[in-house]
C-alpha cells in the first residue's frame, strides 16, 4: 500500500503549479481527482506536442482520475458539494477570488467538511497589495532576484532555463499539503494553506538579505562562479565541467593531478583559499589549459575517483543516457492509453522504503472517470445520464 491509499484530494488546478503539486501526491498513492470545465483544462492545449498528446499536459497530470463538469451549473455545485463531504484535501492555483465565484472558497468547503483542508496557490499570496495580481514563471523569476542575479558579469538578468518558479511553488505546496493533514489526524480539522510564487523564490535567497540590510552590499552576476569558494565551470574537448574543490584537502588533490605540485607551496597565492580568490581569473585560466585535453566524462571519472567534487554540464541527451539518472529511475515510459503513443516523464524524486511507485497511469481523458466518480457519490445511472445530455458533465465514452 501506498503512504497516501486512502487520501482524496479535489483538484482544481491548471497549467503547472497546482497539477505539479497534485502529481506529486498522486504518486505516492493519493486519489487525486482532476475537476475540469467541460472543454478541458486550458494546459491541455499547450504545446510542445507529440501526435495529439500536450506533452506539457501529460508532463504533470499522470497517476489521476478525470471529472469534467460545469461549475456554473446548480446540478454541478450539487455534485461537487458531494465529492467535498468525500474529499481531505483541496488544490487549486486560480487567481485570488476566483474559488469565491466558484463556490469553492475554504469558508464555504469547510462547512460542508469541517476535515477538509485547502491549499491555494497564487503569483503573490491571498494578502498584500499585490494579492490580486497575476503572474506568470517569468514574473516571478524576474521579481524575485532571482533573474537580477543569474548571467554573467557583463550580460543583462538571465531567467533559468525551466519554469523554477511554478514548480517550486507546486512542492512547497505539497509540502503544505502535507502539514495539513498532519494537522488534520491530530484534530480531525482541516487548515487554509497560502503559497505565494514570489514567497518561495524569496525563501531560496539564504544569506543574501542580511548581506544587503547589515552591510549594503547588493550581489551581483558571477557567471558561473561560486561567490564563496574556488569554484567554477571550464570547458573540456566536447563540453563543459564545473569542478568544486571548494575544501583544502581537494584542492590539494587538484593540483597533483594536473601536475602543478608548485601551487602547494606555502609562498605560492594559490595555496590559501583567499589567495585563490584573489587570483582566480589567472588561476581559471591555468585549470582550464588543462580540462581541455579531455572530455568532460573523462575529468568527472578522474576528478570524482580522487575525491574531487565536480559535475559535467550535462544536454539532456546526456541526462537521459546517464546510468545514474538510469538507477534512479528518473526518465520514465509513459504509454498514453490504447491508442495514444508512449511519452517519456521524469520519475519520482521522492524514494520511500518498501512504498515503490507502481506504473504510471495516463492523465485522464476529459471526463474519463465523470461516470465511475458520479457512481461512487450515489448518483443512479438515470441521473448520470440526465447530467450527460444536460451537459452538467461530460463523458470521455460519450
């Protein structure tokens, strides 16, 4: 059994925050039920695509049950009202607001289920006088210092690469999650949790606001330096490799390897850390005159067998061929249905002893389990059948 067998969650999500953070719930074996407006969610059309498959969508949607439903609709408020008597947790990422139109703000679920908890994630929080705001991945990386510190010295703000800011802001609230129905098995009631995108990227920045507020100095770009140690990224005969030997004894080791023993001198400014700072532009060169003799998998293995942290900058060709992202089981085959081809996903990052994840199952169809899930609420087929040509519900069967 999984941790999460018996844990129904109601998601209300779209795009990649809130279906992130419902995934990973969902792996770790909770029912996570997908409550779509009858035309799907809007990241069902988001490209890039393969064949007829959003691999946006799929990339965040798997292990999940499909409800597609008309919230406008007093049948449809009924039924949910239903499935809120049923359910421990709900999630959404709509705007601030928005669960008030829809009937399915905290005050009115938890009054319906006084165990029910509430997870609600928005560019900015549900106070403050941006709360109404929106936000995209961008806005927030942007805003967050995050951009302002992240590019080389002469370049202009860079944004990372992936949407850091949505999927951290999802596993911040699936650690919310979590906390509530801790909460919940203590006192048998349910918790309003409030995740802010520019909250959690602000969380990420350590030591950075006391640098500012106790002694005014404003970070800047580094490239791909480390502010704090020797540490660095150099180029190899097909690529790149960042090598760390950020503590003494591997900088030690550093040197034998690439035959500058007379860096260890005692009189050589190489031998203290603060002399490698000091004169790192110099010493860059020096290392990096020596890492492009080989490929970058052959300075990892010799630097790695020698104790020597160090990492090579990796495609995702690379990542994929890797045996140690292979072990972990991190790229995983999706197959999307009996007609859909097979996508590829990341794996689950969380291992929990004698818990393995079991396959994969697709993200739902629109309404793939509309009948299955009415029918476990108490609906008859007469009704079920009503609310289908009603257009209360839609049906992947019909």
């Amino acid at each position: 059994m999984s941790i999460l067998s018996g844990i129904r969650i109601l998601d209300f999500t779209h795009y990649i925050s809130g279906p992130y953070c419902s995934q990973i719930l969902s792996d770790h074996g909770a029912d996570v039920i997908k409550i779509e407006r009858i035309e799907g969610e809007v990241g069902r059309i988001a490209g890039p695509f393969h064949e007829d498959t959003s691999l946006y969508f799929a990339a965040q949607n798997r292990n999940k049950r499909g409800l597609s439903i008309d919230l406008k609709s007093e049948q449809g408020r009924e039924i949910i009202h239903r499935l809120i008597k049923t359910a421990d947790l709900l999630i959404t990422n709509y705007g601030a607001g928005v669960p008030e139109r829809l009937g399915i703000d905290y005050q009115t679920i938890s009054e319906i289920n006084p165990k029910i908890s509430m997870v609600h994630i928005t560019g900015f929080g549900l106070t403050g006088p941006y709360k109404n705001y929106g936000a995209y991945d961008g806005t927030i990386q942007a805003m967050s210092g995050l951009a302002e510190l992240t590019g080389h010295m002469d370049g202009p703000p860079t944004n990372v690469g992936f949407y850091i800011a949505d999927h951290l802001s999802g596993l911040q609230a699936a650690m919310g999650a979590m906390l509530a129905l801790v909460h919940k098995e203590r006192t048998g009631t349910g918790k309003y949790v409030d995740v802010s995108m520019l909250d959690g990227m602000l969380s990420l920045l350590g030591y950075h606001f006391s640098e500012v507020m106790l002694k005014g100095i404003e970070p800047q770009r580094i490239g791909n330096r480390d502010p704090l140690a020797f540490c660095n990224t150099y180029p190899t005969k097909d690529g790149y490799i960042f090598i760390a030997p950020a503590a003494q004894h591997m900088w030690e080791k550093l040197c034998r390897i690439i035959g500058k023993n007379e860096w260890l001198n005692s009189d050589s400014p190489f031998n203290s850390k603060e002399g490698r700072m000091e004169n790192r532009d110099v010493l860059e060169k020096m290392v990096s005159e020596w890492t492009i003799q080989y490929t970058k998998e052959e300075v990892f293995q010799l630097l790695q067998n020698a104790g020597i942290a160090c990492g090579p900058v990796n495609t995702l060709i690379d990542i994929i061929n890797n045996p140690q992202i292979k072990d972990r089981n991190m790229v995983q085959k999706m197959n999307m249905g009996e007609q859909g081809d097979a996508v590829f996903v990341t794996g689950v990052p969380i291992k929990i002893n004698d818990t393995n994840v079991q396959k994969f199952s697709p993200p739902p169809a629109i309404g793939e389990h509309s009948d299955e899930i009415l029918a476990e609420l108490g609906y008859s087929m007469e009704e079920i059948e009503r609310y289908l040509a009603l257009g209360v519900v839609s049906s992947a069967k019909k």
